[in-house]
C-alpha cells in the first residue's frame, strides 16, 4: 500500500529552530546538567536565581 502525500508542512513563526535561537538569546535558564537537591528550598532557590539572570539580561538585551 503505497503512501498519498496530501501537502507539504510548511515551517510556522513558532518553529524549533527559531525558538531555541530565541532561548539562546536570552539566556536558557537553568544550567545544564543533573542537579540533587536535599529539599524543595534549595531547589526553589537556584531556579529563583536563573529566573533573575534570565530576566537581567533580556532587561540588558533589550535596551541595547
């Protein structure tokens, strides 16, 4: 049984490629790699840290 090709897919404005070049731009958050956390306050706090240097520097990013 052969495959019936309908249309093609056309790349959207909310595509992968685009979004990781945005997350890049910004700043990816959290850094890479296996964090262990002894309770939910230490975690709660290095995500509170990343969100703040996210934020700084699209801030930064912005205004230039």
């Amino acid at each position: 049984m052969a495959m019936r090709v309908v249309g093609r897919r056309k790349e959207g404005v909310g595509d992968r490629a685009g979004l990781d070049t945005l997350v890049l731009a910004f700043g990816g958050g959290a850094k890479k790699g296996v964090f262990r956390y002894r309770n939910q306050e230490e975690a709660n706090r290095d995500w509170d840290q990343w969100m703040s240097e996210r934020v700084q520097r699209r801030i930064k990013t912005s205004a230039d």
